[in-house]
C-alpha cells in the first residue's frame, strides 16, 4: 500500500574516484504523501583545464521533481531561475493487461540470446540494530555482471555493504512492480547501429527489498557512500507540492550550473573543459530500471 501519513527524508551520497578524488558531496530530500511526492537534488558538475589539473566545481541550481497522482502530472521546478516544466504521469500496463495482450498475440515473440549476466548474491549477516527508531539489517548484497558470447562489455562485480529498514515510499499511481517489490537493473550504452545488451539475471539468496539507511558500494576503485540522515512523519506543508505562482511554465528547464569564465573561453574556442565520462566505454555495471 502507498505511504500513510507524511514521510521526509534526507539523505547524503558521497562519491570517492578511482583515483581517491573526492567531489563534493549530493544531498537529496524527498517529501512524500500518499498521492504525491516531491524530491528536491543539489549536486555539482565538475570541470577541468587539463586532464591532470585540479577540478573546479560549480553547484547545479535549486531544482525539485513534484509528482501529483491526483493530477496525473510531474513537474520539475528551477527555483533559481524560477522556471518550471509539466508532463503526464508515464502509465504502464497492468499484469493482466499484460497476459491479456500475450493470449491475443498467441504466439509469444522470440527473445534474443542474452549477451550479458547479471548474478546478484544477498547476505543477511543477521546483525541487528535500531536507525531512526526502526529494526534495521545488516545486508551485503553483490553485483556481478558477466558477459557472455556477443557481449561488448567488460565484466564487473560492486559489493554493497548496507543496513535496511521496512519503509513505504510508495505512491498511489507507482508502477505495480514496485507494489510487488520485484525487477531488476540493468544499465548500458551502444553506439547508432549496434544492437544493445540483452541481460538476463540470476538471484542467489533472498533480494533485500527494505530501503536503505545506510551504505557502502564498491565498484573496482570507485566508492560510492550514501546516508539518510533525516527521516521524519512529521505533517508536511501541503505548498511544498505545488509550483509557485509566479514561476514560468517552459519547454526545458536548465539543470548545469555556469561555467567558470575560464572554462567557458575554452569552451568558446573549441576545447571542452568539463569532466565528464569517456563516452567511448562501455559501462554495464551502472543500473537503469526495468520491469523484469
């Protein structure tokens, strides 16, 4: 069932690089009631002169996510240049408009082989201990993502070493899976032309379906640290959920911070300056929500 009452939440992810960099840290809180919900993001983007110069972080605007089931309509807000955008609710079909489509095609169309797989190995230590008033569980759950014939992807494992609670932050209008507390994720890139991974998934051991409180994900050298440090039923203001009146509706709302003048005269003369990803490797290991 959706959450009953109010439910804020403020959590902190703290990323540390490969080669020990450390960015500043995210904070997200999310403010959520039955039938809607509302998720405000600061992060940073980072930039560079030289691939081995130091970085420069600018702060990304002010920006909140709304999602209104009675409305049937999301809308994401930029409190700094108080501009906002609104859009249908994306709807999904249900599992027995899913059968139903299935016995009307008949024949059921053929899946490709997979290319990739995903073995997620969960522990329950057994380790016990109260997070905001809550029984929480020690879990250590790892991801392996294996490739197989076909694959372009490298093989790469994360172990998550977190602490769990049973918390509902479910809405009304959420997809039924997420009711179910089923699915996997799978995340990947390919270039025009290429066929994308097809994975397929292995469990061993019960999932952890709790929300985390607390943990730790490593992937080869790259550390990722995420902490709720807030978590509260307290009422909440029923304006948070709407969008100020005297902010404008646009088609898209800017989410980069502005660069430094430095780096935008690189920019300007041909020469990016941001840090950003080698956009020619292939990551498998970095999940993207799929029904499963």
């Amino acid at each position: 069932m959706p959450v009953v009452g109010s439910l804020t939440l403020r959590c902190i992810a703290r990323h540390t690089l490969p080669d020990g960099r450390r960015p500043p840290p995210v904070e997200t809180v999310q403010y959520i009631q039955a039938d809607r919900k509302r998720e405000e993001h600061r992060g940073f983007s980072g930039y560079r002169l030289h691939p081995k110069g130091r970085d420069i972080y600018r702060p990304s605007p002010r920006t909140a996510l709304i999602k209104r089931c009675d409305l049937q309509k999301t809308f994401h807000v930029n409190f700094d240049d108080r501009q906002y955008t609104a859009c249908p609710i994306q709807t999904f079909p249900s599992r027995e408009e899913i059968r139903n489509r299935a016995t009307a095609v008949g024949q059921p169309p053929v899946q490709p082989a997979p290319t990739v797989l995903v073995e997620t190995e969960t522990v329950d230590t057994g380790e016990r201990k109260e997070l905001f008033g809550r029984p929480a569980r020690h879990v250590i759950t790892t991801r392996r993502v294996i490739p197989l014939i076909g694959s372009r992807c490298g093989e790469s494992q994360t172990v998550t070493d977190g602490w769990y609670i049973d918390l509902d932050t479910r809405l009304s209008c959420d997809p039924w899976w997420r009711s179910s507390g089923s699915g996997h994720a799978f995340g990947t890139t390919h270039r025009h032309g290429e066929q994308p991974e097809w994975p397929t998934f292995k469990d061993i051991g019960e999932p952890e379906r709790g929300y985390v409180v607390l943990s730790r994900s490593t992937t080869g050298g790259s550390v990722l640290e995420l902490e709720v440090t807030h978590l509260s039923t307290a009422a909440i203001d029923p304006a948070l959920f709407e969008v100020p009146v005297n902010f404008s509706l646009v088609e898209r709302i800017r989410q980069e911070p502005v660069p430094p003048l430095v780096i935008r005269l690189k920019q300007a003369y041909g020469h990016s300056g941001a840090a950003r990803p080698n956009a020619d490797a292939m990551d498998c290991s970095r999940p993207h929500p799929i029904a499963a």
